[in-house]
C-alpha cells in the first residue's frame, strides 16, 4: 500500500484528561485509518499518485484525475490532517511535553502577528469554534508571516486551487465532532480550552524554523 496509518507517539491514555482514551482510539484507529485505507483503494494502480509524499499530493490535488479527485482530496486531506496532528499533542506537564506556551523565534512572531500568546489563543480558538460543520483550524506561514485560517471537512492550507489562500501550515486543530464527543458532547469551546494542554510547541517550533 502506498501509504500506511502512523502509529501514535504515545498511549491512547496519554493525553487524559483532556482527550480520553476511548476517544483517542477511534479516532486514530478508526476514522484516521478509514481515510488511509480509502486514499490507497482510489490511488490503486496509479503510480504517479502512489508514489508521492501525502504533501505533495494535498499541494497537487487540481492534477488528480477528476473521477478520484473528491475522494482524493477527502481522505487524503484526512491522513495529512491527523499525521500532522498527532505529532503536534503530547501528555500534558512532560518535559519536552504538552502544554504551556513556545519559545524563541515562534514566541516572538506570534506577539508580533497577534498581540500576544493570549490573543493568539483566541483567535484560532474562535476560528475553531466558528467552523461550520466540521473543519480545522490551522496556524501556518505564508510569504514569512504566520496566519490563521480555517478550512471546511478534511482540506488543509496546503491545497492551492481548494482553498482561498494556500500557506504551509505548522499547527492544526482538529474540530470534527469525532474528536471530542465522546467527552465533551457539544461543548466544542471547553474541548479547545482543554486541547491547549497538550499542544507540543517544542514540535510547531521546530515547524516554524524550517520555513524560516
């Protein structure tokens, strides 16, 4: 198979209390490799398509043939979204760990582009949780600025033609009811509160400095 479900960098308990277990397994193991079984059934055969990194393939999605296209853009935008927002979570309080706020460079970029951490916060919370439906809310960089943008389903700033304004992003926010019902029903504001504990900025700084 061209590509193939990543396993998590930690327990599916790890992140409790702020993401539960049980949410965590399905979420991983059922809808992030549902998109990865379904993206290989629709790029079988195709090796032009097998063979390119899921990026590449997000960045290309216009030159997908138009009979995969959509089921293209959905699962494949699904396996990007979730790859990167595992990497993006650890336990919260761990050295190295979740939680608290980034240093250094990014620290400074976001002051500079926001006002502060706190506004920061704010704004790509609310662009979370006034997504419509299911989405992302993303923080990413474009022409050397960080921006924030929120995208419908599973499409992600990487898909020029798809989206309004393509950037690359380093951090994404996952607001799909999937990944929150279980605990907090409809309360999406209190799952973000709550996600925040686990973002692992030592990762996104280091997301940040490569396209810097």
């Amino acid at each position: 198979m061209a590509f193939k479900l990543p396993d998590l960098p930690y327990k599916y308990d790890a992140l409790e209390p702020h993401i539960d277990a049980k949410t965590m397994e399905i979420h991983h193991g059922k809808h992030h490799g549902a998109y990865v079984t379904n993206l290989n059934k629709a790029i079988e055969g195709k090796p032009d398509l097998e063979k390119m990194p899921i990026e590449e393939l997000c960045r290309k999605i216009e030159k997908v043939p138009q009979d995969i296209r959509t089921v293209v853009r959905n699962n494949g935008g699904g396996h990007y979204n979730h790859s990167m927002f595992w990497t993006a979570m650890a336990p919260a309080g761990t050295k190295g760990g979740g939680g608290g706020m980034p240093t250094g460079a990014l620290l400074e970029a976001i002051k500079k582009t926001f006002g502060s951490f706190d506004q920061f916060k704010a704004q790509l919370g609310d662009a979370g949780i006034k997504r419509f439906g299911s989405g992302w809310a993303w923080l990413g960089v474009a022409n050397g600025k960080l921006v924030i943008a929120s995208t419908p389903n599973q499409d992600n700033p990487l898909m020029k033609g798809v989206v309004e304004n393509a950037f690359e992003p380093i951090l994404g926010l996952d607001v799909w009811e999937h990944a929150y019902y279980l605990k907090y029903q409809n309360r999406r504001p209190d799952y973000i509160t709550e996600w925040w504990n686990v973002v692992k900025w030592p990762e996104i700084e280091a997301r940040y400095a490569k396209l810097m």
